[in-house]
C-alpha cells in the first residue's frame, strides 16, 4: 500500500502566513502529487487544514483539495475549528459523532487518524472519551497492524520551544497503545520538522509543514524572536506492507521566501 502523508497546511483564501502563501504551497503539493502519485490509495493530512479557522478559509481549503486525485483523510489540528472543519470536509463514516477521529481498514492493516485538539489551546489533550474509543478499536482489532495518525506529539522530541505544547496527556497515550503489540508506527503533525525515533519500542515520525518550517532547536531561538526556517517543504510518500513501513520525505517545491 501506498500514501500520500501531508501536514500543517495552515490554508487562508487571502494574505500570507509568516511570510509565505499557503494556496501556492497547497498547489504545489496537490500538483506534485497528481504528477507523480496518483496511484496512491489516499493522502493524510495531519491537522491545522486552516490557519485561522473561518468559513473562508475552509471552503477554499475545500475548493482547492477537490482537484486532488487521490481520497483525502483530514485531521484537526490546534488551528482548527471542529464545527466548520465537519461542515466542509468529508469525513469516513467511521468518524466519532463528537470528535474528528476515525478509523479506515485497508489491505495492509488498520489507518487510525486522532483527534489531539484542546479547545483554545495550541497543545493538545487526549480525554477519557477519545481513549475510550481507542481503547475498544485496538481491543477489537488484535490481530490487525496499526498505524496511527495524530496531530501533537506525546512526548518530548527536544525541541524546546514546541515541547511545551505536546499532548498534555501523553503518557496515558502511550501506556495505551504501548499495551497493543499490532501498533506499528505513530505519524504526527504539529511541530513543522522532520524527526524519527522510537518510543517506548514504538517508531515514530513527525513531519515538515506543507507551508513554513520551524527552525533547528541550535541555535537557540524563542517565540518573540522566532522566524520560519529557510528550508522547503516536504510531504511524505508512504510504503506499508507485510515487511514493514518505509517513509521518503520527499521536496515538492524549491525554498523562496513570500511563496
């Protein structure tokens, strides 16, 4: 199986973020990705779809994402709202009735795509009703391999300044799905760089933002003095089969400042 990984697009119909425009980018990615892997069985979009969550920007999201090729699996991020992102994306019919986290069976195992998002908050939190529902989908699937999609990281990945806005509750999470031996990789969103690693025996990855990317931990930097990193953006192309997974962070557009 293959798929397409997107995250943080951080879309608005109008202006810029931080120096860069988000329709050229998402275009970029969208185009590149008809181009050259059209025969991918969906692309994951790991939340923040919106920057600034308005109607607007989610029908231009919306608008925009329809040319794509392949299905598209949308996450809810920190900069999202729930009630407009439900209204103008399509979501499986798996999907909670409260929370934008659903499940989608495929040949190769079980996709599983979180809902992280804390109300008001840039980190995330995981309640006792979203763990209950991954609770009994691991439960009910114990032979099945798992994939799990997430937008804030449960640990810490020695980033300091977006360490302070992970998953609130990430040792539940992980005590959760640590106890499930068919959890095979944890993909995650959120802090705009490429990292790779196991925790507690589970690999995991996190992935560069389709818009602006946060800048190296050295030298050292702070939010009042921070500025996106001079690097171009990545979207990750998947392979998932029976010996395991192999994650290609692939460019899909030059660096250059404004775009």
């Amino acid at each position: 199986m293959k798929l397409i990984w997107l995250s943080d697009p951080h879309f608005v119909v109008e202006g810029d973020v931080l120096g860069h425009d988000p329709r050229v980018r998402l275009q970029a990615a969208t185009g590149f990705i008809n181009q050259n892997h059209a025969d991918s069985s969906c692309c994951v979009i790991s939340g923040d779809m919106v920057n600034r969550g308005t109607v607007a920007d989610y029908a231009g999201v919306t608008e925009l994402l329809a040319g794509l090729r392949v299905p598209v699996l949308p996450m809810v991020g920190n900069h999202d709202d729930r009630d407009l992102f439900r209204s103008a994306l399509s979501l499986p019919a798996t999907c909670m009735a409260k929370f934008v986290q659903y499940t989608v069976q495929t040949p190769e195992g079980l996709i599983i795509c979180l809902d992280t998002q804390k109300t008001g908050s840039d980190a995330g939190e995981f309640c006792v009703e979203r763990r209950e529902w991954l609770q009994n989908v691991l439960s009910g699937a114990p032979d099945t391999p798992i994939y799990i999609f997430m937008h804030h990281p449960p640990m810490r990945l020695g980033l300091p300044m977006q360490d302070t806005e992970n998953l609130e509750d990430g040792n539940a999470f992980l005590d959760l799905v640590s106890a499930h031996a068919n959890v095979r990789y944890l993909f995650i969103g959120h802090v705009h760089r490429p990292i790779t690693g196991t925790v507690r025996g589970i690999p995991f990855a996190t992935m560069r933002s389709v818009l602006y990317q946060a800048p190296a931990p050295v030298p050292a930097w702070d939010w009042d003095s921070f500025k996106p990193g001079e690097e171009a953006p990545n979207l990750g192309v998947l392979t998932i089969d029976e010996l395991g997974v192999n994650l290609q962070y692939v460019q899909f557009c030059e660096y250059s400042e404004g775009t």
